[in-house]
C-alpha cells in the first residue's frame, strides 16, 4: 500500500468497503469517524470474509480470500487516516471540527440539529435528521443489523437461484462498493423479482431496524410506531412532489 496521502475518493471507497454500501460516506462521515469505529467495522467485516469461514457460508475460499484482502486493505488505510485525522484531512482540503483541544470529545458524537432533508429518507436516517438518534447511534444500528443480516448470495444458493461458482464469480467481479444484488442484477444472474424477493427475505430474517433502539431503550414502541407514520408521511410528500415535475 501507498505511503501517500490517500485522496478523498480514496477513503470513501475504504469506507463503503468496511462499512457497506448501506453507510451513506461524506465528509462529515470521514471527520466523525473514531479509530474504534473502524476497529468495530473490520471485526464485523473480518467475521463475514475470512477465508476459513467458506464452508460454514457455502463460499468459495477463493473469492472469500480476494474479498478478505481488499477488508484489510480498507481498514489499514482507514486506521492511519483517523489515527492522524488533522493531517489527513486538512491534506485533502477538509477542515477538521473546531474543538482541537478536545479531540476525543470533538469527534465522539454529535446530533442533527437542521431541517429534514428533502428526499426519501430510510427510518435510521429519518431518527439521525430529527435530531433523536445520535450519528455514532445510526451507525452503531446499522453494524448492528448488518450482522444480524443474512446474505442474499447465502439466501440465492438455499433457493437455488445461484450456484456456488456463480456467487464467487459476483463477489470477484463486482465493483467497489456496488451491491451483491445489483451486480447479480446488471450481469443478468438474477431477475429484479429476484432481487425483491430476496431483500424481503433477508429484511425478514434481519428483523426490524427500529428493534436496536428499543432494545436499548432509547425509543419505546409506540414512540417508534409514531415516527414510522411520520417518516411514511415525509417520503410520501417528497415522492409525490417528485413525480409531480
């Protein structure tokens, strides 16, 4: 690995490898991000990859070594970068949060304090922009369900929809940062039933979003049951004015 300065699409492109492309990377993703929220990512990652868990997954061991070696990867160039964050950052043209005399305090957390953005927004996102959840809240949430998650490659070879060379061959070729489903999608190995089928399955066996936060008793359910109302009500009114133009 280069002993250069990593470029911002750099970072992004290690982010969205060891947190998923679920993880919505931006600047302000990079800034608040702790050396131990990397370190709970790569675990995550490690525990999902690692080449001596092919057979428990079904996985070829090839594919599963290449993916274990870009996670490690990622993770090295994420480490240095939020190891010596002001250097990196302001090297890239980035300012760092104002408190440099309390940099652990500075970048622990923060809460949304603006507007709802104007867009369809999945239910963490919608908690994180009403300024009830934490940013390190919805990522801890999101790690959370992505360990929970069942794969959908895992979940195509249970239905026999794909076969053990096939899902090496998606997870081998597929683009940083691109999805198992939408490769499997563009390249014509699943349909977008398929697809469909399979995320609800998977969403399914995942569980509910929202179940990390009362579990934690930072919501309680007909807290929960009000807000998914409210987030409907948003994304309804966004999507109308959208197909409106």
């Amino acid at each position: 690995m280069s002993l250069c300065t990593p470029s911002v699409p750099e970072l992004f492109s290690a982010c969205t490898r060891l947190f998923g492309p679920d993880i919505q990377v931006s600047i302000d993703f990079l800034k608040y991000l702790e050396p131990s929220g990397v370190r709970t990512a790569y675990r995550e990652r490690v525990f999902e990859t690692h080449p001596d868990r092919a057979r428990i997954l079904g996985l070829d061991e090839r594919a599963l070594a290449e993916n274990f070696k870009k996670i490690n990867e990622a993770y090295e160039l994420l480490s240095s970068a939020v190891s010596e964050k002001h250097r990196f950052l302001s090297q890239n043209g980035m300012s760092t949060p104002a408190r440099k005399a309390k940099p652990e305090a500075t970048f622990r957390d923060h809460y949304y304090a603006g507007v709802l953005p104007r867009r369809f927004l999945p239910i963490g996102q919608f908690l994180y922009y009403s300024g009830l959840i934490s940013w390190r809240d919805l990522i801890d949430a999101i790690v959370r369900q992505r360990k929970n998650r069942p794969l959908i490659g895992r979940i195509a070879r249970s239905w026999h929809l794909l076969s053990d060379d096939e899902i090496s061959y998606i997870l081998k070729h597929r683009v940083a940062g691109e999805k198992f489903g939408e490769y499997a999608l563009r390249k014509g190995f699943l349909t977008k039933g398929n697809i469909a089928a399979l995320l609800g399955k998977q969403r399914l066996q995942a569980g509910p979003f929202c179940k990390y936060f009362i579990s934690r008793d930072m919501l309680t359910s007909d807290e929960v049951e009000t807000l998914v109302k409210a987030q409907h009500r948003h994304n309804a009114m966004w999507n109308n004015r959208f197909r409106g133009r």
